[in-house]
C-alpha cells in the first residue's frame, strides 16, 4: 500500500483476477467497522494480475485515521480484503 497526502488520500493494492472478468472498488470510512463511502478503482475491471489505485477522502481531515478496504466480484463471488488505514 501506497499513501500519499495532497487534497485527499491515494491508496494502492494488487488484485489477482484469475483471468476472470472482475469488478474491482474500494470503500472506506473513519470508525474501522463500517466503510459507508466507495470509491471506484483504476481500472475498475482486471482480468489477470493487476494493481488498482485510487484518491479516497477528498478532503479528508489530517490527523484522522481512515480505514479502507477492496472489494473484488465476479461470477464467482465477491472478495473483500482485510482493513487497511492511512
């Protein structure tokens, strides 16, 4: 994972699609249990090995703790990884 500060947050994790066609987004939120804001990936579709990265909490407050995680779906099922924070 990648962070970096600016007007908003940007984060970046690897996906591996299996070369099936996968939807991939990311969500996050500040209390670590409950991640109420998506955010799209990019690219938002893998089909083989693949990094997705995305600016998350435009305008997010320094000094917070953001948590975050990435959603990956297709047509067998849908995987969230573990939470990660900046």
């Amino acid at each position: 994972m990648r962070v970096g500060w600016a007007d908003e947050c940007a984060v970046q994790r690897g996906v591996n699609a299996y070369n099936y066609e996968t939807a991939v987004f990311f969500e996050y939120g500040t209390d670590g249990n409950t991640f109420p804001y998506p955010a799209a990936a990019v690219p938002a579709m893998v089909t083989g090995s693949s990094t997705q990265r995305e600016r998350l909490g435009g305008g997010a407050d320094e000094g917070t703790t953001y948590y975050y995680r990435m959603v990956a779906a297709n047509a067998g099922g849908t995987v969230v990884s573990g939470r990660a924070a900046w």
